[in-house]
C-alpha cells in the first residue's frame, strides 16, 4: 500500500519533471540541479560562478531550503533573479515546485538556471526535476567516505565537485579512496576540486559548465 | 490520502518506540540518538567517547547507512558490540529497526547505547527511536547559519556537539550567530564544543554523558 502510493508520487512526479525538461529544452535553458550534504558550499559554487561567469550570461537561480531565506538573499544581492523555495520539512525539491517557480521569475532564453536543492545527500536523488545535469558537491571535511555510503547520489551525479581542497593540509582526507568510490559507482561523470575561499579550480569548472551551456 | 498514511506511519512508529523506551528505561539503557549531517562526526564522537569513558562502563553501538559497514567496523574494531543497520535508500531510522537490532545484539543493563542514525539534517528529527536523549552534533566547516536551515533538528535537541573547532581559524565561521540561532529554537539544550582531531572538549562532554546515564 505504502510502496504502492510512494509509486503513484513518482510517476506524477515525473510527468511534471518531463515537462520541466521540454520547457528548458525549447528555451535553451541549462537547469543545474545542486545536489549536497548541508553546508558542502552549494550556494558558494552558485556565487563563485556567477563571478567568474559575468550576469551578462543571463544565470537565474532556485534556491530550496525547509526554512529561511539567507541563500536567496546573498543571491539576491547581485542583482540575479532568484526564488526561493521554503519546503517547511520537506528533505528535497520535487518538479511541481520547479515548474511553479519557474512560472515565477523570468528565466531568460539561452541562459543557465541553478536550482539549489534541499541540504541532504540522500532524498533528492529520487526526485527527478527535469534537470538538465545533476550537479553533485561533496567537500573535503566531510571525508572521503561519501560516496560508499550515499550510493544513488553520486551513482546518478552527471558532474561532481569536491569542494573545499583548501582545507585538505587539515584535515585526514584519503582522495584515492573517495575517487576509487566514485568510480565504482559512476564510470563518467568529471570531478572538479575547487575551493571557493582560494578560488582554486573555480575558472576550470566555470568553463566547463559554459561550454556544456554552449551545447545545450 | 497521502498525508493520512503518512499519520499512520508515525502513529506505528510511536508505538514501537513507546515499547523500546520501556525497555530502555527497565534495563537502565541509556540510549543516545545521534543525528548530524553527513560527515560532522557522529561516528568520531562515539569512537572518543568510548576512548574516555573506556569499555567497562559497558558501550554497544547501533550504526544506521543506507549502505556500507565503513563505520560498525571502526567499532568492531575496538571490541564493542555493534550492529550495521543499512536502510537500502531510507532516510532515517525508524524504531522497529531499533527494535530489531537491539533484540540482535548483547546490550548490558545500566549501560549507554549509541544509535548513529542516517547522515541527515532533516528526516530524522521526523521519527522518535524511543532513545533517552537526542544528540545533535553540527560540524564548524558546515557553517554558522544550519540552525536558522534544519530549524526541527535543533528545537529537538536534547544536547549539540559543535565538532571540528580545530578547523575554525581557516573558516569564516560566526559563532554569536550559531548559538543565537540555537537559542531561538531550544533554550535548554547544552552545546559543547569539540574537536575529535584534537580531543579538545571531549572529556567535558564525555562527563557530561556519564552523569547522566548514572541518573538514568
């Protein structure tokens, strides 16, 4: 009964999240969905890209959090569209929010649209949202272990940051051990170390993520 | 419909963990719910607790993942009785698995029994094990802003680790801003701040525990 209505949830969930996908399809929309541990730097990636990319490019940004707006308003404050989406308890973002919020702001033609899921490594892998790529961000204190233990996640992740590399000389991070996990699970998806603090690797994955953008 | 069966789900849930905390509280169990994000900790904490407090006070440790064994067998390891409980893709653990668990494995009269629950900031705070005290444990490369975020997480706090203050001077992290935000939600609950790196603060927290599973 339970599996069965959890069912009925994802078929509906994913003829909306179809829709999403041919909305962003004919606009030419990038919709990137952030997926991370709590405090892995989701909104940090948003903002060091934004820098390095320019506003000229046309980002918008989601932002999903069970309460507040901080994120939203850091975003905010550089003049980027930006909607936030409080799910009061909710542990992920689902397609109906997106294509709501989508209704709700003006997302240009041509242009990328970041949507910050709910913190938690675990949940919103299963919640397509007609996404274009699935960004996945780990970061180098949470350890290296990751990726044998919240499996879906970075089984599904079509690019994968490991943020946070400046605080490696701190802390006891095994990378051959978290790479060897990845590769386990997902044999393709490209993995950037960044840190947003020093900037470190943020241009080699901005152009990455602009040339993906180029060919949508 | 949906929200019905979601009521009943707890409603089941409540029951099993009301017939866990009677057995708990008639062997003198003092049992611990650990909830975190992934990577702040949660099994740090136990391994230097146990390192403290020492064996004979008569430890055992349930490990909730989705997947892997990565962290019953740091415990094995040390001669504690341990049992891995992996959800398969659940968010949380739930007090039938408790349940089953603790039927599995020897755990002494007077004694304290960790439940590391699912690396997860939100659904955890959702399903009462039946445990003695709420731990929540936030880690310092998280950031300063997760109790504004994971607002139920905090209210239902028995007792708040902040772990990894070794890594403070190499982030921007606003402490008044943490505990004011903690202080809206739970007013009672005492914070400790630690480093399982450095073992800074682990003894304070450590006799803490200890004197409150001898009121127990």
């Amino acid at each position: 009964m339970e599996i069965k209505i959890m069912k009925n949830i994802l078929d509906a969930n994913d003829k909306l999240a179809a829709e999403n996908r041919e909305f962003f399809s004919k606009k030419k929309i990038m919709a990137v969905n952030i997926m991370a541990s709590p405090g892995s730097g989701k909104t940090s990636v948003i903002l060091k890209v934004i820098e390095n990319i320019g506003k000229e490019t046309g980002i918008s940004v989601i932002e999903g959090d069970i309460a507040s707006s901080i994120d939203a308003d850091k975003i905010d404050t550089l003049g980027i569209p930006v909607v936030q989406i409080n799910t009061g308890g909710g542990c992920h973002l689902d397609a109906n929010m997106i294509k709501a919020a989508v209704e709700d702001m003006p997302v240009r033609e041509s242009s990328i649209l970041f949507i910050e899921n709910v913190g938690n490594l675990v949940c919103p892998s299963s919640f397509d949202l007609g996404e274009s790529l699935k960004l996945v961000i780990a970061s180098v204190p949470e350890g290296h272990d990751k990726p044998y233990k919240y499996t879906s996640m970075f089984e599904g992740a079509d690019v994968i940051i490991l943020n946070k590399v400046d605080l490696m000389p701190y802390i006891d991070f095994d990378r051959d051990s978290f790479y060897k996990g990845i590769r386990a699970l997902n044999e393709k998806a490209p993995v950037f170390e960044i840190s947003c603090r020093t900037g470190d690797g943020v241009k080699e994955f901005t152009d990455w993520l602009r040339s993906k953008a180029e060919k949508s």
